[in-house]
C-alpha cells in the first residue's frame, strides 16, 4: 500500500473521460480475498471507486487508471476521495451499498478497521474488489489487485547487488515505520542481504517517504560515512531522488542510490546518472485491472483469485527509455 507524507507536490488535476463521475467527498494485503459476491452473469455498467487520498500523486495515477478503463469498457464510475480518514471512507463504503451499484474498488485507508462495512457490502451482495491495499480477515472481497509489497522489497535488494556486483556497505532508509508496506517491503530487502554475505547494512534509518526527510537523511549518512566507507543507499520508495541530487552536488559518485517508483522525477535522475535504478509500481495498469477484473467477475467470467498481482520491473539506465511517466512526486 502507498503511504506518504503530506509534504509533496500538487497533483494535476486528473482527466476524465465523458463516461467517469468524479466526486470528492472530503478530500497491504491481510485479507481473505476470493470469495466475494456470487458470480452472476450481470451487467457491469455502474462501479464506485473509494480511494484513500487522491492528494497522494501515486493515488491519482491510481484513479486515472479506472477512469480510462471505464471509458474503455462503458462503465459510469464514481471516484470518491477519503482524503486518508477510515472514519470517511467506512462512511463511502455504506452509503455506495445504499446507491446499490454493480460493484465497488476499494484502496483501504486501512486494514480491519474497514472490515465491518466490508461485510455490509458482502450482505446486499454488492460485490467488492480491493485495489492496492487489501481489508483485513473476516471481509470477503472479489480479488485484491496490486503487488506483493515483500516481492517489492526483494526487488529493490536485487537492484542493489546488480550495483554493487562485488559486494559493499548499505544503508537502508525506510518508509513509515511500522506501516505495513514497510514491514513488507523492509523483510523483502533485508532477507536478501542476508543471503549474500558480500553485502552489510551499515546502518537502518527512516524518511517516512517524504523528501524533506530524505535529504537530511543522506546528508546524515554522508556525513557520517566518508568515501570508501559506505557504497550504496536504498530507499523504499520515491523520495530516494532528493538525497541522490543532493549527494551528486557534493561528488559522492562514490555511493550508488536506490528508489522505489517511477515519477518524472525519478526518471530524470537515473537519465542524469543519480540514481542506480528504481522499481516500477504501476499505479495505472493496477487501476485499469481493478475494473477489469471487477467487471468480469460482476458478468460471470473468473478472475484470478485470491490475488492478482502485477509485474514490478527494475529500471535502470539500461532500459529508462523503454518506460514512460506521468505523474510528479
């Protein structure tokens, strides 16, 4: 799941093609997906969307990827924003079972706290597809479409050996601690070091995804580690470009650096040679799978189930041109 600090920039707005209502209210995976509604050979023509914060960039590419497939597959989709409040989006979740839809998407704002209205859905046989982040046991939904945040993790290890092809000193900045595509991706990340003796974490700090944090982060550990100590900083998510810009200022073209995600930002800085590499989150293919794999359930086709998982390619200076981006972080 995408949890980021509030210090970032201004999303665009996101374009909506004729078919999509968008409505803004107020603003990682533990469930038992697979059971869902019944399967019925239904139309699937009406569809509400409650994502967790629409203000998070990684969120909006998230939503334009259903608007753009509702309109692809004639479907009158509602987006409605929590604004990040479970209070809000458990408030969503009932009143869309009221609007009596074809089905629901939900990115959780959080965990079990949204199993309740989960089931009051489950109970008027509404049928409910979780997307990038999951609801918790007891609630059953379609499939939960996005990535294996642990999978995420090992990813991003694995772009730190290819950098570091005989071994080195790591340090690991993490995300929120404690924020389940934390834990995930922080066990993803450290169990793979921990099979290759030639890599040490030096050390463990944290940003909590935010850029403010990120640079006084690596500051901290340039400081603290001088040339020829420390040769690699991987961070768990997009906010890796500032310290990386920030190190390349210096010349510390000695540390390779490491993120997650693919803004423009991140982009320009692995074309500019600050960073290694990054892994690419799909934000609008897993949108665009959610409706689909929705929707073929709602009419009567099979979907995989209990998860529907999407490819995390590693992007490098090898391969940047063959991947395009949108969104700004």
């Amino acid at each position: 799941m995408k949890w980021f600090s509030t210090n970032r920039k201004a999303v665009a707005p996101i374009a909506l093609a004729s078919a999509v209502t968008v409505i803004c209210l107020s603003s990682c995976s533990s469930a038992a997906p697979g059971a869902g509604a019944t399967a019925a050979s239904g139309s699937c023509s009406k569809v509400t969307a409650l994502v967790n914060d629409l203000q998070n960039p990684w969120n909006a590419t998230l939503a334009q990827g259903m608007t753009e497939q509702a309109a692809k597959l004639g479907v009158d989709l509602t987006v409605q924003n929590a604004a990040g409040v479970i209070a809000t989006q458990a408030s969503q979740l009932q009143q869309a079972v009221t609007s009596k839809p074809d089905g629901i998407l939900l990115q959780a704002t959080e965990s079990n706290g949204l199993v309740p209205a989960v089931k009051i859905a489950n109970r008027n046989s509404v049928p409910v597809a979780t997307v990038n982040a999951n609801v918790g046991q007891g609630a059953d939904v379609v499939t939960f479409v996005g990535v294996d945040q642990k999978d995420y993790g090992i990813a991003l290890a694995k772009l730190v050996e290819e950098a570091l092809p005989n071994g080195g000193n790591v340090a690991i900045i993490q995300g929120v601690v404690g924020n389940p595509v934390e834990i995930d991706r922080t066990a993803g990340i450290t169990e793979t070091f921990a099979a290759n003796p030639s890599i040490k974490i030096a050390t463990t700090v944290t940003d909590s995804w935010n850029n403010a944090d990120n640079l006084a982060a690596v500051q901290d550990l340039l400081a603290k580690y001088p040339k020829g100590t420390l040769d690699a900083v991987v961070a768990e998510g997009p906010e890796m470009y500032v310290g990386a810009q920030y190190a390349a200022s210096i010349g510390r073209d000695d540390v390779k650096f490491i993120a997650g995600d693919f803004p423009i930002e991140v982009q320009e800085a692995i074309k500019a040679g600050h960073l290694y590499g990054t892994i690419l989150q799909d934000g609008a293919t897993i949108g665009a799978r959610s409706l689909e794999d929705l929707c073929s359930h709602i009419t009567g086709k099979s979907v995989p189930t209990p998860t529907d998982f999407i490819d995390l390619p590693s992007i490098t200076s090898k391969n940047v041109a063959d991947f395009k981006t949108s969104w700004h972080w």
